[in-house]
C-alpha cells in the first residue's frame, strides 16, 4: 500500500457561524468551532486529531466574532502548525464558505470538516482506501434536523437535505460532517453550475459534486456533535474524563457518574463531606444516588450537564458585568459556608500550609530530576525577569504562613472551589459544586482563604486557562524559564474586580501567599504534564516574591 501523500491533502475546517440559539442561551454569542467539551473547544480536538493523524494543510472558516476564535486557535498553535484563516460569509450556510475557500486553496485533495463535529474514524486510512467519501450514521433522531441519505452498494445514492415531511426509515443514514473530495477542480467548477444561487448548503455541492465522481460511504464509529443541544450533553457526557487518579463513568440511561479512585481517603473523604454538609447548603451539590465506603470505594452522582465555569470564562463572550455578577453570587455562597463556623487548629494550618509544601516539593524532586535542578538554584528566571526561587524564600514564607491563622475565617470550605469544580447556570444563577476536598487537615473545616486563594488561582492566576492546554512553557536553562499563559477576553477587568472583592474582606497579600503555595504544592498532581508543572511552579514563584515584595516594602 502507497504511503499517504499529506502534502497534497488540504483540510477545511468550517467554523464561520454562530452557535445555534440554545446553545447561546448556555455560553453567549460565541463561534460554532469555540463550543467546549469538557474544558477543550471542539475545534482543539478537531485539530489535535489532525496532528496526531499527520495532517499538515489546515485552513478555518471563520466570520462571526472571527477575532476571538483566531486568537485563541493561533495562541494555542503557534508552536505546531501554521493555521490558516479565510474569511468567509457568516451568514450564508456552509456550502458558500466551501465555494470560497476553496478558492485559495491549491492542493488538489480537499478533506472537509464541520467545526462542532468530532469523529473517531482513522480519517488517513479512509483516505487511503477510498476516492471521494462522505461519513455517515445511523445513530440519528428527527431527519429534518439532518442531511439525511442513503447508500447503494458503498456508494452515495440519494440524498433529502432537513426535509420535514422525511420518516426516518432503517436505510437511511445522517451524514456527520466530514466529507473528502479527491479532485477540488471538479469542486471548483461546481460554482459556476449554479446559475447566481446565493444560498448554498453542502448537500447542494455534493449532489454536484456526484454528478462528475462517485462518493463513497462510510459509517461513522464514534461521533460526537457538539452543534445541535440535544446532542450537544450526550457528547458532553461521552467524553467525561477525570484526573489520572481518578476514573468517572457515566451511564447514558440513568444520567448517573459514578466516581472511583486510586486514592481511596480522599475519596471517602469526598463522600463524608457530601453527607455532612448543611441541608440549607445541599442544593450547591448535585444529588447523591449511591456511595460505597468499604474496600473499593465508589461515589454515584447525578449528571450536572450545565457547563464549568473554567469553559465560561476560556470561551465563552460574556460581559465583564455578567462575570462580576457570577463573582458577586459565589462570595454570597463563601458567606453562606462562613455561617458554619468550626475550630480549626493552628496545627491543621501548619500541615496544609506548610507541610504539605514541603511534602509534596520532596515528592517533585525525587521524581523529576529537572525539578531536583531547578530547586538547587536561588534565582529562577521567568521570561528574562529574576525572581527569588524556593530555597532563598522558604523561611520567609514560612514566618508569613504563621499569621495566616484568624478564627473568623475557620468555617465550613469547599476545599477545591477552582472553576473546573463549579457548574453553572448563569441565566438562572444557579452553581453546583463537585470534587470538594472532604477534610481540610482533620475535618471539613477550615481556612477560608484557602477557598478564596483558589477562585483566585483559577481567574486570575491562570490555573484553568493552564490546565486547559492555553499555555506554554518550556526550560531553557536548568533555572530559566520561558512561559506564555493565555489571557481570555476581559481578563484584566474582571481580575481586579475580584481584587476589590478580596480586599473588602481579607488581606489581598495573604491570599496570594495561600494562592502561591497552592500552585507548588499541586505538583506531583500533575506530574503526567510537565509543561503544566513548569507553568505552576513558575506562576507560585511570581506570587510568593509579589507578597514578600509588598511586605518587605
């Protein structure tokens, strides 16, 4: 078998449109391809299978809000692959966006792809044993929502674009958005046959297309279709994942995720907070079906299909005031948590605050031996700028740890109130909290900072916007460090805003000293990504000297 010729193969990925109204009802005006699954937009994995699959040539629609989605795709690539943009007409279907890009587009083989479709298929090997194919499904419900056709002997036969009247009969199948054209000139000319036609869709230009060569079919195995609402939670729900430690599954009938995990403290933890926390406070956590603490562990819960504050604030184009009022609503919920006062020791401050650095810094070290280097410096260098690395602020930041105890703040926490862990309806204001910590040193209370430094890690210290992919960050030199952190729109805005939030009722200064600790002391969490690691201990190390720059000054 030849060898695939990626050079002579284009890829097209259609992202020129607006999402559907419901869907904007849940994130916003926002373009088709920016539609997030499970903290990545459709089109990141679109593109990251691509690249995995040895695709080079790639080209996106893009039209409505073309900006945002530029800037967040070329951000996110820069360092891979060369992306190219055509601007293309918005408001025509998708067929048009075809006839104009390519139209500067010189290979002759064109792979096309709709920005909110993900498809598992080995899309090289189509292409390999096929000419022309369209991928198709059988998994569909109301035809008049899809390009509906049938198949004759693997070749395209028929075809009824969202007619209503259509029954859905067991021969037909929906085409799922990818389609390849082997000769674009035959597409090409396509354009000239129909005769001034302003509005056409890609099933106008396949029936042309059929005219002149024969498309195959093939059956799509996975398809994920972020476009359309009612697909768009099953999708959601088909991609659920979780850290390395842990494992979700989630049961399409029940609308059940059950939860295990590697560590089996924390996770019997986790369940013991959500059987204690307050009646008044249940309603901020998703219902619990099962739990299980014996030997193997596990935790049912019901499926929150609302989407993550961390997909809101990376993709989502909300208003600077739509995100102050969601901040104002989660300070409200910290003052509901305060009304549950508890003792909290001095001890247990010591062990999260301090030991647990220690603890997991030793970890990173006997483990990563670029971390082992980094540490025996006491400069590090951020992007050329000097900073004072871990060894050369340990025992000031340690004095600092020890005035970070005040009664007033020792109450019911979440523990992990990062954005990922807050689902949310923003039309109706409505949060649900998930993956609490469980205890906080010996129980379910604690330091409210602690609390507070995380939303802060996840707004303003990029925490989500890095977990997310959205960064770079690389060693040049055993203590130098060269980083880029992506920054969603609005960002300085509403970063201040929870600033001014802060500083009406704690110390700025000791927040950013729990926010620094937490990014070094999440380490050996993420050690399956050491770009992340680099990124957090990088970021903790900006934020300590910032604080003992301040107190110092």
């Amino acid at each position: 078998m030849l060898r695939l010729n990626y050079d002579n193969i284009h890829v097209l990925i259609l992202s020129a449109g607006k999402i559907e109204k419901e869907l904007e009802s849940i994130f916003g005006s926002i373009p088709s391809g920016l539609i997030p699954l499970h903290g990545k937009p459709a089109i990141f994995r679109i593109i990251d299978k691509l690249l995995k699959d040895g695709f080079k040539k790639i080209s996106i629609t893009t039209g409505f809000k073309k900006e945002i989605l530029e800037k967040i795709v070329s951000e996110q690539y820069e360092d891979q692959i060369k992306v190219n943009f055509i601007t293309t007409d918005f408001e025509k279907p998708p067929g048009n966006s075809i006839l104009t890009a390519i139209e500067k587009i010189e290979e002759q083989q064109l792979l096309v792809i709709l920005g909110d479709t993900l498809v598992e298929n080995d899309l090289s090997n189509l292409i390999q044993n096929n000419n022309s194919f369209v991928l198709m499904s059988d998994n569909f419900e109301m035809p008049a929502n899809w390009c509906v056709v049938t198949s004759k002997d693997g070749k395209l036969d028929s075809i009824f674009d969202k007619e209503k009247d259509l029954q859905k009969t067991n021969e037909q199948y929906a085409l799922v958005g990818v389609y390849y054209f082997d000769d674009l000139e035959s597409l090409k000319h396509s354009h000239a046959e129909f005769n001034g036609q302003e509005r056409i869709e890609i099933s106008d230009l396949i029936k042309k297309y059929k005219e002149k060569k024969t498309i195959s079919t093939e059956i799509c195995n996975e398809w994920y279709d972020a476009g359309h609402v009612e697909n768009y939670f099953v999708s959601k729900q088909m991609l659920l994942k979780a850290r390395y430690f842990n494992s979700l599954r989630f049961d399409r009938e029940s609308k059940i995720v059950t939860k295990t995990s590697q560590n089996i403290t924390k996770l019997i933890n986790e369940i013991e907070w959500y059987r204690q926390i307050p009646d008044g406070l249940s309603r901020l956590t998703p219902k619990i079906i099962d739990t299980d603490q014996s030997k193997n562990p596990f935790l049912k819960l019901e499926y929150i299909k609302y989407p993550t504050l961390a997909e809101l604030w990376l993709y989502s184009d909300f208003s600077p005031k739509l995100w102050m009022e969601m901040l104002d609503e989660l300070f409200e919920i910290l003052n509901q948590f305060k009304k549950h006062s508890g003792i909290v020791t001095v001890d247990d401050y010591d062990l999260i605050y301090k030991t647990k650095t220690e603890e997991r810094l030793s970890e990173l070290t006997n483990s990563n031996e670029s971390f082992k280097k980094i540490l025996t410096s006491d400069v590090l260098l951020i992007n050329g700028k000097k900073y004072r690395n871990w060894p050369a602020i340990k025992e000031d930041i340690e004095l600092r740890i020890h005035d970070l105890h005040h009664e007033d703040d020792n109450c019911l926490i979440h523990g992990d109130l990062c954005f990922s862990n807050i689902f949310c309806d923003f039309k109706n204001k409505n949060f649900k909290l998930i993956d609490p910590r469980g205890k906080w040193g010996s129980t379910m209370f604690g330091d409210m900072k602690y609390d507070v430094a995380k939303l802060r890690h996840s707004l303003v210290g990029g925490f989500d916007t890095i977990v997310n992919g959205l960064c770079t960050a690389s060693l040049i030199e055993n203590n130098h460090v060269s980083m880029k952190v992506f920054e969603p729109k609005n960002h300085q805005q509403v970063c201040r805003y929870l600033d001014e939030l802060i500083q009406n009722e704690w110390d700025l200064n000791e927040i950013k000293l729990i926010e620094g600790l937490l990014f070094i002391s999440m380490l050996p969490l993420h050690k399956d990504h050491f770009e992340r690691q680099l990124a957090f201990y990088s970021i903790g190390i900006q934020l300590l000297n910032e604080v003992l720059d301040e107190t110092d000054g």
